[in-house]
C-alpha cells in the first residue's frame, strides 16, 4: 500500500543535533556554539528540572490531576476560563488543534513570509491550501495591518508572529486589533506569541478578554496566591479600559519552549475566545501533555527569575551583537538577531567549521540572511568574533 498523495506536503528536516555536528567535525559537543534553533542559552528552568527528576516515579500513571493542574494555574495567570487553554505538545501542537478545530477540508489559510514553517505544514496536515503575505526586505520586515489586508482574500485563519520569526519585527496591538476587525467574522486571527517574554508589547490576549493586562498576582487573605483581571470589568470580562474590545475571533499562542527553556519537554498553548473553547473536547489528543512536561511546566510558571535571566541576558546579547556584528542587522524583539551576510549557505558553513552554528535563513526564502540565537555572554562574544573572522575573510 502507499499513505495518501504527500507530494504537496514539504519534508520537515529538524537542524543537527550539536552531538551530530561535533561527531563529523571531530569536535567536542562543548566546544560548539550552538545559536541555531532559538533555545535558551541558560537552560531549562532549574526548578523544572527538579520537578521532572520528583515526577518520574509517577510515569506509569496518565497525566490526569496534573494536566488539570496546569490548565488551572495557567487560567489563573492569564485570567481566562481553564476552557480557554488549549494544552498541547508544544506550540506546535496547539497550531494543529486549531487548524483541526478550525479547517474543513479546502479551507484556505494565509501565513507570512518569510515566516514560521509550520503554519502552513500544520495547515496542509489539516487538508487546508496556503497563501502568503509578504514582510518586505525593503521595509525593514515591517509588520503592518495594510500589508496583511491587501493580501487576505477571506481565509480562515490568519497567521501572524509577534515577535516574528525570524526577523524579530513585532506588530502592535492596534494593527492586530485593525486586522481581527477587518476580516470576516468567522476567519481566526492567530497571534504567535512564542517570543513575547523578551519583547516589552503587551500581548494581544487583551483581544480575547477584553483587558489590557492578563497577569497580575495578588496576594489573598488566606495567603494563596491568586490572579484577577487588570481592569475594572463585569462578570464576563467585557470592559476596554484601554480602548481594546473582546474579540471572538483571535487566539493567541505560547510556548515554554523559548524563555522557559523547555523546548526538549514539547509544551505550549493557545488561549482561545471563551464561546468556542469546548472545541477542545472534541478535536485534542487524549492527554496532550505528558506528565513530565505538566510538572515541568507548573514548576517554570513560578520560577521568574529565571525566565527575568532569560530575558536580560536574550536583551544584552541582541544588543551585542547588532553593536559589534560587522554586517546589517534587523532590529529584534526575540531571543536571535537576523544579520544580513549576503551569501547566508557559505557564511554558516564556514563559521560552523570554527566551531559556531548559526542558522542560514535560505529556506526562509532569505539566501542572504542568516538567523543568530541569542546565546549566552561567552558564546555571544565568541559567535561574534568567529562571524566577523568569516565576514572579513
Ligand atoms: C519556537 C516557535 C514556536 C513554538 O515551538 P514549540 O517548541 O513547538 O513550542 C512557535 N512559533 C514560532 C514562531 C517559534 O519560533
């Protein structure tokens, strides 16, 4: 037999390893820099781990209580209905339940480009086709409401990245807002949001609230810690005191993959308008998250100093390297800068020769682009003065 016709589908082909990159160069694994796939340069929460090492005893049991748990503290941190939390196998996995809740066979979805590969491939699994707007070069990869309207031709889900990946552009609130507005009522904006932690804008969750700010913690009476509404609202969350109106037409996208350091866990989320959250029933794989990953990620939910160290050690390296770079570098609100380098394939192979591993934005459809994660100050240091070596040379 032979699985249905894949020829429209594109491979997927993860970057190396940096234990497959340093077996072919003859390298030590620790002698590489690997500023590749945008993880964090400190590692995983440390109090993540200690929760997975406490968690492994229970493996045999599904993730029942514990999966539960997590939708409730991340309802609490957002100040949203447990319903609206969408718990799946990274972000990744939470845009597949959306285009499963979503898509009915044929749809169409409009995704950027360049852009984040795996809306259009979760689209296409979904059996939906894909049109592109277009973040121009030119342009700096300004993301504007205009550019995204005049491309739109009545999708059902539009896909946008703020912080965008991997130009590091953001879009404000309004133009997202300009966006849900003016397209048709029944296509979901889809804000990914996976980058949000190292950026100052708010997140465009105050479109599916209708609040301007999810997270504030109060300490109760009784000592617990709990979390309320930024604004005055009424009992179903409507009020706009910064001019934002709830939307039922947007969700957002999170991951604990990038500033929480879990990308090997595979856990994020989306946050979902509340009269269609129940969707989720119906469309998600039974326990969507391990519980591993639900105990990890309880445990990185309280621990804000490291994703803080994250943030601040993300924000000096970007800065570090747009100053000291000796080529033209986009300004970014994630944890990697893009650089343009001109001949993106031979500028990374040389570099990963010298032992630093960057990523050569060619399939992004920038040949000349390459992607540098933000690693820590050593390897940021190192990563570089090994580019500059490549440039000059
Ligand atoms: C990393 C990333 C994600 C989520 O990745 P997961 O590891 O599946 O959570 C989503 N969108 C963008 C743009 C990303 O870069």
């Amino acid at each position: 037999m032979q699985p249905r016709d894949l020829s429209g589908h594109a491979v997927y082909r993860a970057g190396r390893g940096v234990e497959e990159v340093a077996r072919e160069l003859g390298m030590e694994p620790d002698d590489l820099v690997k500023l590749s796939s945008n993880e964090n340069a400190l590692g995983p929460s440390p109090a993540a781990v200690e929760a997975i090492r406490e968690a492994a005893s229970g493996a045999h049991a599904y993730p029942k209580a514990v999966h539960a748990d997590l939708v409730a503290a991340l309802a609490r941190q957002w100040g949203v209905a447990p319903e609206q939390v969408w718990l799946a196998n990274g972000g990744d996995g939470a845009l597949n339940y959306l285009a499963r809740a979503v898509l009915d066979p044929g749809d169409a979805v409009l995704v950027p480009e360049p852009g984040f590969a795996y809306y259009a491939m979760s689209a296409r699994y979904h059996h939906g086709s894909v049109g592109t707007y277009r973040l121009s070069k030119e342009a700096g990869f300004a993301q504007t409401a205009e550019g995204v309207l005049e491309a739109y031709d009545g999708e059902r889900i539009v896909y946008l990245t703020s912080p965008h990946n991997p130009t590091g552009s953001e879009m404000g609130l309004d133009a997202i807002a300009t966006i849900a507005a003016e397209t048709d009522p029944e296509t979901l904006v889809v804000v990914d949001e996976a980058y949000a932690e190292y950026a100052d804008a708010p997140s465009a969750l105050a479109l599916v609230t209708g609040r301007t700010e999810g997270r504030i913690d109060t300490d109760d009476h009784d000592g617990t810690r709990t979390s309320g509404p930024g604004d005055a609202t009424d009992a179903r969350g409507r009020s706009d005191g910064a001019g934002v109106s709830r939307r039922e037409d947007v969700a957002v996208l999170r991951t604990f993959s990038k500033a929480h350091g879990l990308a090997g866990v595979r856990l994020g989320y989306a946050l979902v308008p509340e009269p269609w959250a129940d969707a989720y029933a119906r469309v998600n794989t039974p326990f969507a998250a391990s519980t591993l990953a639900c105990r990890a990620g309880l445990a990185a939910l309280e621990d804000d100093e490291h994703v803080a160290r994250s943030v601040e050690t993300a924000r000096w390296a970007r800065e570090h390297i747009r100053a000291e770079l000796d080529a033209p570098t986009y300004a970014s609100a994630g944890n990697f800068v893009l650089a343009d380098v001109g001949e993106a394939a031979a500028v990374a192979e040389t570099a990963r020769r010298d032992g630093v591993i960057v990523r050569d934005c060619t399939s992004f459809g920038l040949p000349e682009c390459i992607r540098i994660t933000c690693g820590t100050r050593e390897e940021t240091e190192r990563a570089v003065a090994v580019l500059n070596g490549v440039l000059a040379g």
